[in-house]
C-alpha cells in the first residue's frame, strides 16, 4: 500500500505543541515509509479561521523543517464536492432530511438529560416522508447510521477499539444552510487526497466510529487509523496554557532550536531503546508506530532545555551566531555591524557550552557587542574604585605600549598580566577582578585573556580607558 498521510488543522489559533507532533510523527511516518506527506487547512468555520492563524500554522511547520508534499488543500474549497457526496447518500437510501426544530431537539436533550444518558437523537424523521414537513422548514441531512451490531476500529496504536452502534445516532452530515459537519468533511477529503493511514490525538477516537460509518455508507476504502495519547503538562493533566508557552512560535521566541523541539517531541511518547538523541536521519530510519505508546506523555521543560543545550552545543558557530543574531538585536535595540558580528562569531567557542536557549546566548553575548560605555552592574562599580582605577591605567599604558596586534591572543595576554603583576607586587586577582569589571561590566564572565581576545586591541583598550575616566567624567 503506497502511504499518504495528511496533517489537518483547524486554524482557529497558533499552531500548539501537540498539533507540532502529530505533524511531526506524520512526517516521520510518511519519510520513513518513502510515502507523501500532504497538509490541509480545515478552514470550513469561516467565523473563527483567520488568515493570521494560517499563517501561523505554514510558518510553524517551516521553522519546525516539516516539509508537506503537494499544494496545501484549503477545505472551505471543497464544500461543493461535501454537498454533492450528501446528495448521493440521499439519493442512495443512506441519509434523509430532518425536518426538527431547535425547540425538538432541546425536548430529546432534556429527556436525555433526565434519563441520566447522553443526548443522542431519536430518528424522528429517519422513515417520515419529506412532503410531510412543515411549509418553508429548512432541513439538515442525517447520515442513516447501522443501528445492530458494533463499529470496531484495528487501531495500530490502540490496539482493538469497538463501540455499539446503539450508542451512535444518525449525526448531521449537512446543516441547513448547505455547510458539511466536521466528521462528514474530514472522511471526503481523506478520500479524495488518497490518505491511507490517519495519525492524530486520541481524543479524536470517538469522531473515528462516526466515520467509519460514513466510510461504509459510501462505499469507500476506510484507513487505517493510529490515534496517540495526548501530551499532559508536568502536573499530570491535560497541556492548557496554566502549563506555560503552547505554541510552536512561543519556542522559538524563547530560544529553542527546532531540530532540539523535533527531537524532544519524538520522544514525547515514542521510544527507540534508551536513545535520547536522535537525529532527523535516525528518526526517519527508525520511526514506526509500533513504538508509539499507548499512555499520555509529560511535558517537561527541564529536559527540553537540556536537550536543546546539546543542540546548541553542536551547531557549528557560524551556523549559531545566525540564529542568535536576531536575538542579540532585540537585547541590545539595533542592528549589528560586521565587527561586532565577527566579535560574536570569535566568542562562540566560550558562550555556546553555557547556555540552554538562545536567549540565554544573547544575554550572555550582550557585552561583547554593546556600545562603549559599556552599562555597569551596580556592584561591578564598587569594584572600581581609586586604587582599582589606578592600576588599570598602568596595566593599559603597558599593554599599549608592548603588545601589538599579533600578540593580542590569550595565552599571550595571560603571561603579559601576570608578568605585570609580579613586577608590581600584585596578586593577579588584584587586577583580573577590576579588569574584568571594566571590560564586561560584570563579576562573572568567562576567561578573561579569552574576553580579551575575542574583543580585541582596539576595544579592549578603549573599554580600559572609558573605566579609568569612569568617575571623572
């Protein structure tokens, strides 16, 4: 069986974090199979679809590098061909006009309700002749659902599933006004793009009997069907926004790689051994639903800081510096020059082992490129005082003086300021702490000779001499 799959959601809102792995394990199945991977945007609810939710949606999965095969399908397009399949159920005997009024079906939900069961709609109309409603009524058309027996679905995630159809009523394929129902369009639509397999929530498993009953009344080949747990927040219960960011845009503003947020989801209820990192290359080689479990999965933003700290980590520093870049700008409120952008490429090496996000990079990086003066910490000040002052002065004239251009590297710098102090009979945290200060505006900072370095002759003297002045000016 060639596999096509199809990711298809509603836009009525940012693409959340447990639509992004339906898609993705889609994806993975489609990649994995050598199968098609199509994408449909179920925009049929004009009054909630909006075309900010759809982008949303595209932008996501691009920045997610979940690639769809074929056009994007708009279902709002299709509502023609929803029409025309419910006037063949009609005309075949396997769907009717229902004549009731919203004041009857209130009646059957207030007896239901009374009778302690869930509502479900009685068949008035499911044998009444049509010429005998009520002049003018606008009528729905209700699937004639199998009434004996049960709907059983061979989930390849769920194992067996079934359901009595005594519990299923005849539900609405068509409103009145000419528009299909959800479960009604979805199966139309699976059809005619040739999906074989439908992988997506589980709370979707009670929409699966109703369409397989549409699936038999027309006669159509019926999908297989895998339905995985939902994803819980780190509490247990079901992901909402008490939980924290949801959509996949709120990740990527807090500073997550997307190949870190494909893996961290692969592993949200999907297993391969005791693997942790996994590659796009390994998870398509590997993926299958066989390994989906059946239990929900918990989101834990610990792990997925960690992980994405190993994404960080591994992503070569000209790859890095572009994706922190849009960060350090926004820290720092305007573009970044050519200088300050080779500064932060010579910094990489010092920064990436430290930092969980790309945000904590910025923030991290933000002395490096800041304009002179540099901002200074309250307590950094202190450190500056007279004395602490004066001996920056003497280091920065003998380092003007003796080392060029050339020497300006690391190891050089660390045995110029130790021989420095020795000469003056200083303590070398006599003048690391002070030049650190001056030149970070901090207390804290990686190897100073390094910081020296990566900012080089230029700066760094300027940033001593702005120090020195600090409380003259």
């Amino acid at each position: 069986m060639a596999v096509t799959v199809r990711f298809a959601p509603s836009p009525t809102g940012f693409l959340h974090i447990g639509g992004a792995r339906t898609a993705l394990f889609n994806w993975l199945y489609a990649r994995h199979h050598k199968g098609a991977f199509r994408l449909r945007i179920e925009d049929t609810d004009r009054a909630r679809s909006t075309p900010e939710a759809m982008a949303a949606i595209v932008d996501g999965l691009k920045w997610l590098g979940l690639d769809w095969d074929g056009d994007v399908v708009y279902q709002s397009k299709n509502l023609g061909r929803h029409a025309e399949v419910a006037r063949r159920l009609l005309a075949e005997g396997h769907a009717y006009y229902c004549f009731c009024t919203p004041e009857e079906l209130e009646q059957m939900r207030l007896k239901a309700l009374k009778e302690g069961r869930s509502m479900r709609y009685d068949g008035t109309w499911r044998d009444r002749d049509p010429r005998t409603a009520p002049p003018g009524a606008k009528p729905v058309i209700r699937l004639k659902a199998e009434q004996d027996g049960d709907t059983v679905v061979d989930d390849l995630v769920q194992g067996t599933v079934r359901v009595s159809n005594q519990q299923l009523d005849d539900l609405i394929i068509l409103r009145a006004d000419g528009t299909p129902t959800y479960n009604f369009s979805v199966v139309i639509d699976d059809h005619d793009m040739a999906i074989s397999h439908v992988i997506r929530g589980d709370d979707h498993l009670t929409n699966t009997f109703r369409q397989v009953q549409i699936y038999r009344a027309l006669g159509w080949t019926i999908p297989r069907f895998a339905h995985i747990p939902l994803i819980h927040g780190p509490d247990g219960q079901k992901m909402s926004k008490r939980h924290g960011a949801l959509g996949v845009q709120e990740y990527r503003r807090m500073g997550y790689l997307p190949a870190a947020l494909r893996n961290y989801l692969l592993r949200l209820g999907w297993s391969h051994g005791d693997d942790e990192i996994i590659s796009t290359a390994e998870a398509i080689r590997w993926f299958d639903l066989d390994a989906v479990g059946r239990a929900a999965a918990r989101f834990d933003f610990a792990k997925l800081a960690n992980l994405n700290a190993h994404y960080i980590r591994a992503t070569p520093d000209d790859e890095l510096v572009s994706l922190a870049l849009p960060f350090c700008e926004e820290k720092l409120g305007r573009t970044l020059d050519a200088a300050r952008r080779e500064r932060l490429l010579k910094a990489m090496p010092d920064l990436k082992p430290r930092a969980k996000t790309l945000v904590e990079l910025a923030e991290r990086a933000r002395f490096y490129v800041a304009e002179r003066p540099i901002a200074l910490e309250p307590e950094v000040k202190k450190l500056l005082d007279e004395t602490a002052r004066a001996r920056l002065r003497d280091l920065q004239a003998a380092l003007n003086l003796s080392v060029n251009g050339p020497q300006w590297n690391a190891p050089h710098l660390e045995r110029f300021v130790k021989a420095y102090c020795e000469t003056a009979r200083l303590k070398l945290g006599d003048v690391a702490q002070p030049l650190r200060a001056a030149l970070t505006g901090a207390k804290a900072s990686p190897g100073i000779f390094e910081v020296m370095a990566v900012l080089g002759r230029a700066e760094s003297l300027a940033r001593l001499a702005d120090a020195v002045t600090l409380k003259e000016s």
